[in-house]
C-alpha cells in the first residue's frame, strides 16, 4: 500500500514557485523563490518537497546538461538548452513516440520513455555573438 503524503504548506509554495515560473527552473532558483516567502524554509526541505512533487507527478525534472530544471508540463515533450546562458525551453517539435519501440527493437531494452534535449545558441547569445 503506498504511503499517503499529506500536502503541507512548504510543498505548497514549492509547488507555486515552479507555477510562477515559465523558464524552467533550477531547484536553486525555486528555493530562493520559496525563501522570499518564507525566510525559515530550509534549502533541503524545498530540494526534498522538489523531489516528492516529482515523483508524484504534479512536476517533472528535466535532465538538462549543467543540472536538473523542473517543468510544469507533463506531457512527452521535447526540450531546447542554449550552450552559453543555460537558458531552457520547451521545443515547438512535435514529440516522437515511436523512437521508444524502434530503440527497443534495436537494443532489446525494454524503453519506457525517452527525452530529447537539443543544444544550441539562444537568440539573446547569438546577438551577442555577432555584436562582438
């Protein structure tokens, strides 16, 4: 029987910290979010409640490369990582749900998802880039 988990008021503001944010987050962030609200909330307590919303799936963490970003969305969907700010959104693709039966057929694995991240150079870096 899974253990029922009360919804507590630390979890609450977590949970509003990443609703308030369309950027894709890093727990940092939602902590220093959560922490303007309220000033006694503990660093692990925001990383722990993160994890828990997660596995609950009222979020979902995005495994992008310089850490972990957490998403409102959770349906399949693909991501977009510039190489220089770090900046994360989602991709305007759409998702292939086929790849997860061709790399199984391919590897024997048996794949219960994947996710897609592409990398490159945000619009704001590009400018950047050409202003220099």
């Amino acid at each position: 029987m899974p253990v029922q988990r009360r919804n507590t008021k630390q979890r609450t503001l977590v949970l509003d910290a990443v609703r308030n944010r369309c950027d894709h987050p890093t727990a940092e962030e939602i902590y220093l979010d959560v922490r303007s609200r309220d000033d006694k909330i503990s660093r692990a307590t925001v990383y722990r409640n993160l994890r828990l919303l997660e596995q609950t799936h009222a979020i979902t963490c995005v495994k992008a490369p310089g850490g972990d970003r957490f998403d409102l969305r959770l349906d399949a969907h693909c991501h977009v990582v510039c190489t220089e700010c770090g900046a994360v959104i989602d991709a305007t693709v759409p998702y292939d749900a086929e790849a997860d039966a061709s790399v199984a057929q391919a590897t024997g694995y048996a794949i219960a998802s994947h996710s897609t991240i592409f990398e490159g150079l945000c619009p704001a870096c590009q400018a950047k880039a050409h202003a220099k």
